[in-house]
C-alpha cells in the first residue's frame, strides 16, 4: 500500500546515519504528548462550535515517530497545534468522542488570505502532524495564502494510535519471511499474522471499528467547519487522493479547490490494487537499472544490461532466502526485509544513490544500508522505536476493504503477480492475505468517489510512479465525474509529483489553488 511522504523523507535520515557508522542515540519524544481515551459526549451542534486551543507544539509522540518539537518556519512564524473533538463512531455523533491531533502554521499574507488548506500525506497511517512540518519548504508558496493545517487521522500518531505489538516483537515480526516456499514457513507467517491482529484488537478495542476512510473524512469536514471555512481547500497525496474521493462523494458541494498526487485507482479493489503496485514497482525498478546501465563504469552494480542488473538484485534476494547477511547490531538483513528496502529507494529518483549503494554492500555481506532503508518503510527509528505507521495501515486498510484472501487464495494468485514482476510479485501476491486474521468486517469492495455538482479536482498523475502507478489519476479523474476531475500528467520518476521538482507542475498546482486558473485536462508537464 502507499506509504506516507514523511515517511519516504524519514529514509534520508535514516540512510544518512548508516552511512556515516555513527552509533544511534534516543532523540525521541516520549508519550506525555499521547493523547487520552475516548470520554465525553455531547451533540454534534456542539462539536462544530468548539473552540480549538491552539498552542506551541509538543516533541512528536513515540506513535508519530519521536523527534523534536517543530522549529519555527523562515521568518518566525511558530507552528500551532490543537486537538479536534470528533464522534468515535460518526453513526452515532451524539455518543463517545474521541481527538484528533492537529497543527498548522497561519498564512503570511492574512489580508489576502482565502482559507485552510488542508493536507493528507498518505499511507494510510502517516502522521500529518509531523509530515506537514517536514515538507512545509515545498509548500511554503501555497502559505502565502493559506493557513497551512495538517492532522493525525483517527487511529494514527497522535490521533487515538492503533498499536499491535512492543517494539521487539516488531523486530521479530518483521524479519519474518513473508513469501513463505513451504507449508511449516506458510504456517509460521499465519500464526503470527493471526498475533499481530490480535494485538491491534486488545490495544485498540473500540476504536478499531472506527478507523476507516469514511469516518475520516467525515473528521475532515467537521475540522472545515471549525476552522471556520465554507469550503474544504485540500491537498491529499497518494493515500490521500482516496480519502479526498470519499470526501467528495459524501460532500459534493463543499469542495473547495482541491489537489489529488499521486493517485491511488479508485477503480482497484485489493488484488487489483496490489496487482498495480507490483508493476509500478517493476517500472521503477527497470528506469533504476537502466539508469544504472547508461552510466556504464559509473555504476557499481555489474551487468551491462538492465537484465543483467536486475539478475543480480534477484540472485541477492534468492541468497538471502537461504541465509540473512548482517545488518545492523545484532539484527540481520533478511530477503523480506531487503526487498522492502529495495522498495522503499523507488519512491523517490533522490533515493536511487542509496540503493546502488545498499546493493552493492549487500552483495558483499554487508547488509546494514537496506535493513535502514527497510527500516524507514517499517516507522522504525534509530532508537529501535517504532511509529504506528505500519498498524495503522493494517487498520485502516482492513476496515476499508471487504475482501479477506486466505494464504491459499494469495498462493494461487502468485503466478499472475510474478509475471507483473519478478522481484516485487511473491512480496505483494503474498501480501493479499494481510487482513486474513483482522477482527474487524470491512467496508468496501472499492471506494466510491463519483462527486457530480463538485469544484474542479486538480488530478495530477506521474508517469514514473512506482507505488500509485499513473493508470490511477485517469481512473479517479473518469470516476469523478464529468467536469470534476481535471487531468495533469507529469512524465517524471518517483511517488508524486508536486515535489519532483517540475516547474510546469509547480506553475500549474499554485496557479489553481492561489488563483483559481483551472488548467487544461490533459495538460502534460516534464
């Protein structure tokens, strides 16, 4: 599934510190920031007039992945966070409450300012609330106009944390071999899938049925209320398209001016979805090979074909099936664990280097640069804590979809996925039977975003792509509706596009969200 963009940039650290052999020290946040469990209740009426306490903001929860508490932007303006009262269950708004974690940054231009506009960075499962102050350099032009507001979605970070297991478990889990070649192996990863859910149920207990993407955007249109807009102004990237589409369906009419990046497919139920993804990932595995090959003695990775390349990524990953290689400390690069690393350098042209880098010392024992890499994807920081990423994206994505594929159901589809990529495919066919053990029903076969009488949707999709292939932005642009979704095409490698570095790109996104200019569909930028 998509991962977060905080997430991706967390890979830079992560990688950097590796490399550099430095021993690790605890720059984490402790839980005095966590927030507390659902109390209270009163009417609906009364959550949309709360009044958010705004304030400085604290160091990141161990949830949201520790660290220190947001600095300043350039030029002073402080970074403020708040909790929003929303319904535990929005079927019943009159009950239980629960918070969501908050924070924003005020807009530098207020006599010209039109609104809040809001961000999802994906996963599902990333923290807003960390990523927004992350990446607010390459939205800084927006905030020129915009209150810049961010959130922990339900079940995320700060937002009532879906958590499965300690951290050592987590260790142990995964380095579990997830493409089982045998029936004890197939037994092995069954039986702890089957503790895992178990453990996201006793922790989150009545939560759990709670975190899906339709009650968050109902969260999302309460915030707009609060925050005093008639329209919902948004920026959703990746996971975040989606929650944007169901926002849409629900609330056609209160959609402001909105961009979706990096487009999950609508259209796509779970073994389609998964299908795309192991593509996409082949895409980029091929333009990484390729690149590779056109440097020629530049690269340090043998094979003067892209064929070749990627025999010996293959032949690594066949090694390490038949025994991990060190990593880090005491913890050892497994083939599950390197493949996700391998993953985890496609997202982004940027990471590219890392990788060659991770292969080549993996090729030669050394293990310690993709365990980082794999690390990063798993919310694993330097300390050995991890981030509630990965549970909240079990949570949400298995409330989400109906569909729950037994490990014999993932086996018999293997061969459809290892013809979609001979790398990725056993990873992500196997993957289907994630949500096998999850207590919780879903919801969907797919989600339904048709929103007629809606504000053009800036739709934007990257040809490159490795995590939501470029067929998605059509689909959600198709799915949308006429006159809704407004197509824009980046042909650039990389998850998303606004921050690839295209000033085409960047004209147009600003260009609609400051100004209104609606671009023509099909526009393509490079």
């Amino acid at each position: 599934m998509p991962i977060s963009a905080a997430q991706r940039a967390a890979a830079l650290l992560t990688v950097s510190a590796v490399l550099c052999l430095t021993g690790c020290s605890d720059d984490g946040g402790d839980d005095q920031a966590a927030t507390a469990r659902p109390s209270g209740s009163g009417g609906l009426s009364a959550l949309t007039e709360q009044q958010l306490e705004w304030d400085t903001c604290p160091p990141p929860s161990a949830a949201e992945g520790g660290g220190s508490a947001p600095t300043p932007l350039p030029g002073g303006t402080p970074w403020e966070c708040a909790f929003l009262k929303t319904p535990l269950d929005w079927e019943r708004p009159e009950g239980e409450t629960i918070e969501l974690a908050l924070i924003r940054a005020r807009a530098a231009d207020n006599a010209r300012r039109i609104g809040s506009l809001v961000f999802n960075f994906g996963g599902p499962g990333g923290s807003g609330v960390t990523g927004l102050p992350g990446f607010a350099a390459d939205y800084e032009s927006l905030r020129s106009r915009y209150d810049l507001v961010s959130f922990d979605p339900r079940g995320v970070g700060r937002s009532e944390p879906v958590e499965c297991a300690t951290d050592k478990e987590l260790d142990a889990y995964y380095a579990l071999d997830f493409t089982p070649d045998d029936q004890a192996e197939e037994r092995t990863l069954s039986d702890a899938q089957k503790k895992y859910a178990a453990g996201c149920e006793a922790d989150a207990g009545p939560v759990l049925p709670h975190v899906g993407t339709e009650s968050a955007a109902r969260d999302m249109d309460l915030l707009r209320q609060v925050l005093g807009d008639d329209k919902l102004h948004y920026f959703g990237i990746s996971y975040g398209t989606e929650l944007g589409g169901v926002y849409a369906h629900l609330f056609p009419e209160r959609v402001g001016r909105a961009v979706f990046d990096a487009v999950v497919d609508p259209e796509a139920g779970v073994e389609d979805g998964a299908l795309g993804q192991a593509k996409g990932f082949q895409l980029a595995l091929d333009n990484f090979a390729q690149d590779c090959v056109d440097r020629g003695d530049e690269c340090a990775l043998p094979g003067s074909t892209v064929a070749e390349v990627e025999k010996g990524v293959t032949d690594l990953l066949a090694a390490l099936d038949e025994k991990p290689i060190a990593g880090i400390g005491s913890r050892k690069l497994t083939q599950t664990q390197a493949t996700n690393g391998i993953a985890q350098a496609l997202y982004s042209k940027e990471f590219w280097p890392y990788l060659e880098q991770g292969l080549e010392a993996a090729d030669g024992g050394d293990g310690a640069l993709l365990l980082a890499l794999s690390d990063s994807m798993n919310g694993r920081g330097e300390n050995g804590s991890y981030s509630n990423i990965q549970a909240a994206n079990a949570a949400i994505n298995c409330v989400d979809f109906k569909e729950r594929y037994t490990l014999g159901q993932a086996k018999e589809r293997l061969p459809r996925f290892r013809e979609a990529s001979p790398v990725f495919g056993d990873f992500m066919g196997w993957a289907l039977a994630s949500c096998s053990q999850w207590p919780v029903p879903g919801t969907w076969d797919h989600p339904d975003v048709s929103a007629p009488g809606a504000a053009p949707i800036l739709v934007v999709g990257n040809t490159g792509d490795p995590a939501t292939p470029y067929e998605g932005a059509r689909a959600m642009v198709k799915a949308l509706g006429d006159g809704v979704g407004v197509e824009l095409t980046y042909e650039g490698e990389g998850h998303g596009a606004y921050n690839g570095g295209s000033a085409c790109v960047k004209k147009a996104v600003d260009g609609y969200l400051l100004d209104g200019r609606v671009p023509a569909s099909g526009t393509v930028c490079k």
